[in-house]
C-alpha cells in the first residue's frame, strides 16, 4: 500500500545550547553528526506554525543506525521551559529508549559526569512483557540529558 508509514525518520529534541547538547550526545554518548541546516524563511514557518522563525538544526545518529535526532535551536521565536515534561507522567512524548550492553557501565559514567540518573538499572519483571530480542529479561534506568528530555537506557540480557 503506497500510503502505509515505513518507518521512524527521526527523533527532534529542542535544545537551548547545541555545543552543550552536541557534546552530550556526540562526545559523551558517541553519536556522529551527520547533517547541519540553518533554517528561516516562509516554508520553515509554514511547517511549524510559528512566524519569524531562525533556527539552527544538526542530525546525529549512531554508528550502528537507527532513527536520526534532530538537535534543534530556535535563535527566534524563542521558547520556554515547561518542568512538567521531565516527569515520567506527563502527557505527550515523553521519553526515547537506547540499547546499551552493559547498563551498570553507562549509568556510572552517567552519574561520574554529572547528569541525573533516577534510580538504579532495575530489571523489568519477567513476564511483564515479551521482547524478541533474546530470551534473557530487560534491565531500564532513566536520565535526563541537558535539556531535561528523559533518556531511557535499556539492556537486553
């Protein structure tokens, strides 16, 4: 079927400091920039509602492939800062998973760096739910990245 969605193109976060969101995501958790953009201009404005609109765009994603992340700066119109999206209940996108294979390593170079890591990695209960990608459980901790967008890490055993 020609109208049927064929998978996820990318993910977009919108970051207040993209040298700080880049050297989080690229530096400190080893995605690759791939694409830059500078984006304003009717069609921009057209797309995302908003008028007056001048933002700096940058796409990385993993060696190992998988959705693209949009870091997206507004220079204009600027945003604000809801509180209520870094907790787990609010409505709406709240959270992207990524694969790890050792949880306890990455949760301690989390914390070792200063970000805030909620809890420890804790094993999902067997039986919860059935993944395909091994036979082993799941292990989840959860983060925030420098702009409050929580990250979940998850390890397949």
């Amino acid at each position: 079927m020609g109208g049927m969605i064929r998978g996820i193109d990318h993910l977009n976060i919108v970051v207040a400091d993209m040298a700080r969101s880049l050297e989080f995501y690229c530096d400190f958790l080893g995605f690759v920039k791939t694409k830059e953009a500078h984006l304003e201009g009717a069609w921009i404005e057209r797309i995302v509602g908003l008028a007056g609109v001048k933002a700096h765009a940058v796409f990385v994603e993993l060696p190992g492939g998988g959705p693209r992340i949009e870091l997206l700066h507004y220079h204009a119109p600027a945003g604000v800062v809801l509180p209520e999206n870094s907790r787990a209940n609010t409505r709406g996108l709240r959270h992207f998973a990524l694969r790890v294979d050792d949880i306890a390593d990455v949760t301690t170079k989390l914390r070792a760096a200063g970000i805030e890591v909620w809890g420890e990695p804790t094993a999902v209960p067997g039986g919860v739910v059935k993944f395909d990608e091994g036979a082993g459980g799941k292990t989840l901790v959860y983060f925030l990245d420098p702009d409050g967008v929580i990250v979940e890490l998850a390890e397949y055993r």
